[in-house]
C-alpha cells in the first residue's frame, strides 16, 4: 500500500513499490525508457570532453533552465482539450491525476490518491491524498474529482482524452475523503488511465474557463508563472505548499521555446540552457564534446495519414499501399535520420513489450509501387508535411522516393499548428499527410496509443475521413474486445489482430519509430535522465545554479 510517506523514500525505492502494485493489478508494464543504451549501437553517448562529469552539489533554492523545440500551438492548457507537446509537457509539471505515470520509467505511481487503485471489479474506491492543495490555496476536494473526470467524460465537451475512459461509467462521491468508480467492465489499465484525467478545480474553471486555458490552476509540485504566449519563455516556480511523491526539487524553472535546431543547440553550448530535446541528428558528435548526449528509442513515430473519404484515391487501398511500398526507408533512417529510427514492422515498436510483427510489413519495392499505381490510375496527389526539423529531413526523400514510382508529388510544408488547421478545414484539403506523432505520452499500452488515432472522431472522421467504413468498424470492435479481455493471453492475441488489420488497411499507419535525442550539462543537473518521450522531464531533478 502507497500513503502519503512515499513522498519521503528515494524515488528509485518508491518506484520499485508502485511498479509491485502495478503488476499485481495487471497494468501493462511500461517502456524501460530509463535504461542505458547501448553505446555500440550508436544509441547514446555521453561527451569525452565535457560530458559525463558529475554534477555538483545540488541547491534546494537552484534555478532550472532548459530549451524546449515545440511551440505553444493553437489549444492552451486545459488538461480536457491540449495535445500540443509543449503544454502535455508543462502539464506533467504543474497538474496531477488520481495517478500519473513517472515520464522517464513509465511507471504508474499513486498521486492525489493515497494508494494505486486496482479494478479487479467493477466498483473500486479511490482515497485523495491527505492536505492536497491547489496552487490558488484551495483544497482538493472530492466533488473536484467528480468533476474532472465528467468533464472529460461529457461529449458536449469533444475531449481528446474520453476515448481512453470508455469503461467508466459513473464517478460519485463516496465521502468527503473517497470517489468511487463504477466501471462497465473491469480492466487491467485502470490505474494507468486514471493518470490521463487530471484534476482540476471546479471553481476556477466554472468561474473563467479561458483564463483557466491559458494558465490552469493545478495541484502539481510546480506553478506556471508564465505561459510563453508573449514571452516565449515558460516560467515556473516551486509549489512549497505541494506535498505529494514528487516535491520540485529547484526553487525556479525557465523553458525556452526555441523551435530552430541551430538556435536550441548553441543555446546549449553556449551554457545558456541546461538541457534540451530534439537534438538535431547531425549534431549529436558535436555535443558529445560538451555535454551528456542519448538518444532513448520508443513509440514516438513519423506516420502518413491518407484521406479515406469516397471521394478521394486514397480510398483505394491500392493507392495506400503503393504509397507506402514505393518509401526506400532504409535511406530515409539513414540520410535523413543519421541511423536513430527503426522502419516499421508493426504498429508498435521492436522494443514494446506487446510488439509482434504485423501480417503486412512494408519496406521498398518499387515495381510492386508501380504496379498498383498503375492499376488505379493515380498519376499525381497533394502531400501535406509539417515542418519540424527532422521530418524535414526525411520528407524530401519521401518524395523522390515516390517520383521514382512514378507520381507527381504536390509538395507542400507547413508549421504543425498550420497543417492540423487545414486537415480540419473538409474533406477537400488534403490526399496524403505526414507528421510526427507520439500518444506514448498519455501511456504506453498498446489500446491507448491505437486508440488515440483510430479511437476518436477527431482523426477517424474529420481527420482520416474513415469512419463509417468496413476497417473502421473491424478495428472498433477489436478495441472493445480487447480492453474487456479478462486473460493476458487473449488480450495480446486481440491487440495482435488489431496489428496485422492496421497493417493490412493503412488508413494512417506508422512509417518509421524514431529515437528522441536529448542533451543536457549533467554538471549543472543533478539526477537528469532523458526520456523517449516528445519534451522534458525535471520531475525529481535538482540543479547546482543558482535562480
């Protein structure tokens, strides 16, 4: 049992504890993302020169400053309605949920509940940690919970996150202390989608839900000062009134927004930040001199998207599937990504503890490519790309790629926040679409990260224009039975079909599972680790510098 003492044990002692109860519930286990990599295989690295030195004496009023490469986006704050990796970043600092999984192991740890719940029925009581309170002063309540979750829950409210609750079918409250769950099934992943719930007070949202959105008030072990919309720094200070697991260990965080890869990377040498994530590939040697450099592999994804919608040629599966036999991917992860990705081979990556090799794998042939193009028809198609750094280094090869089978590509890139805007503005706007994408940081079982794309009305019908079809509701059906699986067993077996279907159909399907290459000063940051997440994590990191 998990109490509100946890927060006195080292963390790697208080996660050993959390991580017995997970698996004694029968959560999925996470990615070992905290693991070192393997040097050899040009995964990681540490610099001879500068890197690798040990850090100094941490100082309980020290000041954190980072860079981070994604910009705020067009949604705010709100734990209901956000996505943009900046804010689920900002978020992981500053807002708990009745649990929450640790960024860097992947682990599920009590947070506003005094215990990790498990639902081995269909009725399970959640007890609130004991004095939490909201950055404003007020206290966590019960009816706070009922109402974060409703919330979440009511389809007027269109949140991204009720498609990871499907089974919770009503919260009340018990007492002034305890909420209890009444679920339309049991299943094994409660603990871990309490985590995608954050709870919020009722009050302050009711009272201005936009000024809420643009700084939400949370009960996290850090506040937001600052929301980088003007400033394009995000500030933080310490929230001394916190007292759950995972207290802030600085008195203040900055986070610059800094998008350029060039930008970010002198920011780093230059010691002006402490750490910062997406290094560029072709830079990593570079760093390596100066600081502590690892790339973590995990689901994080480069994916094409096709519009499925009658009307479009993409709805022909040939066409999807030549699109994606023409990619010489191999040159893509080489040129494009300097080695750090893996082609894929499934939905998931090799490394997921759930991965089995779907019944399609792609990889180039292009006469196979030629073939089905030839058999449709399709001559030329639009192809919408975001512009991150990275993917912008893979997409040029794309499109050669495609050219040589024998398709005009109608080339266009814009800014992240541009091409979601343009997607959701009808069926017309778009054939193919690639961007990165990465739900892993919501939680890393294999129900969740499909769920995100083929779940949800916001990418099977305004997005991919799939629902409705035949696949569409194949795959809906296997999710149901999948989350409701009682025996391991029949669980993976069910997420294998969904794998070798998704492989088959391709309404949107992975292209290739990257590395996330971080890069910080381990003089200046005590117990840093990088995560193979989109963003940073400072949760349980201290520094030496002063604010």
């Amino acid at each position: 049992m998990i109490s509100n003492s946890t927060g006195r044990l080292g963390r790697r002692g208080f996660l050993r504890g959390t991580a017995a109860i997970a698996g004694a519930a029968g959560i999925v286990a996470g990615i070992g993302a905290c693991a070192p990599s393997d040097s050899g295989n040009g995964d990681s690295g540490s610099g001879s020169d500068g890197g690798g030195a040990p850090a100094g004496e941490a100082n309980p009023d020290g000041h954190i400053n980072a860079a981070i490469s994604y910009e705020l986006g067009t949604n705010g704050y709100d734990p209901m309605t956000t996505s943009a990796a900046l804010t689920v970043a900002v978020n992981w600092h500053t807002l708990e949920g009745l649990t929450e999984l640790h960024p860097v192991t992947r682990e599920v740890y009590a947070a506003l509940a005094t215990e990790v719940p498990a639902a081995e029925g269909t009725s399970v009581d959640v007890t609130l940690r004991e004095g939490a309170v909201f950055h404003d002063g007020s206290p966590v309540t019960v009816d706070d919970v009922v109402f974060s979750v409703e919330r979440v829950q009511d389809p007027a409210n269109a949140s991204l996150y009720s498609q990871f609750i499907p089974f919770i079918d009503t919260v009340e409250k018990k007492d002034d202390t305890t909420v209890t769950f009444t679920l339309l099934h049991p299943t094994g992943v409660f603990a871990e989608r309490l985590s995608t719930v954050k709870i919020v007070p009722k009050a302050a949202v009711e009272a201005d839900p936009k000024a809420f959105d643009s700084n939400p008030v949370g009960s996290g072990p850090w506040k937001m000062t600052d929301n980088s919309a003007a400033s394009k720094i995000v500030e933080f200070e310490r929230n001394d009134d916190y007292n759950g697991p995972m207290p802030a260990k600085a008195k203040t965080m900055s986070w610059q927004v800094i998008p350029d890869p060039s930008t970010r990377t002198n920011a780093l040498q230059s010691q002006t930040v402490q750490a910062i994530d997406s290094v560029p590939y072709l830079s990593i040697d570079q760093l390596k001199a100066s600081a502590d450099v690892e790339s973590v592999g995990g689901f994080g994804l480069l994916f094409a998207m096709f519009n499925n919608h009658p009307d479009n040629p993409f709805n022909d599966l040939k066409n999807r599937q030549a699109f994606l036999y023409a990619i010489d991917m191999d040159k893509v992860i080489e040129t494009g990504l300097a080695g750090q990705a893996e082609a894929a081979s499934c939905f998931v990556q090799k490394e997921h503890p759930k991965y089995k090799e779907a019944s399609t794998v792609y990889s180039l042939d292009l006469e196979k490519a030629k073939s089905l193009f030839a058999e449709t028809g399709l001559t030329s198609f639009r192809l919408l790309c975001t512009d991150h750094d990275w993917v912008a280094q893979c997409t040029p090869i794309i499109q050669e790629s495609l050219t040589a089978a024998g398709v005009e590509v109608k080339f266009e890139q814009k800014q992240s926040a541009d091409v979601y805007a343009t997607l959701d503005g009808g069926p017309d706007v778009y054939d193919v679409t690639i961007a990165p994408g990465d739900p892993s940081v919501f939680g890393n079982d294999p129900d969740l990260l499909m769920r995100w794309w083929y779940g949800g009305d916001v990418w099977t019908e305004n997005r991919m224009h799939w629902k409705g079809q035949p696949s569409y509701d194949e795959v809906q059906t296997l999710l149901t039975e999948g989350l409701e699986a009682s025996d391991p067993a029949e669980q993976a077996a069910t997420w294998g079909e969904l794998f070798d279907l998704l492989s088959n159909e391709v309404p949107l399907y992975p292209l290739l599972h990257r590395k996330a290459p971080t890069a910080w000063d381990s003089t200046t940051l005590v117990d840093f680790q990088p995560i193979s997440l989109t963003g940073l994590s400072f949760v349980d990191v201290a520094s030496t510098q002063a604010p």
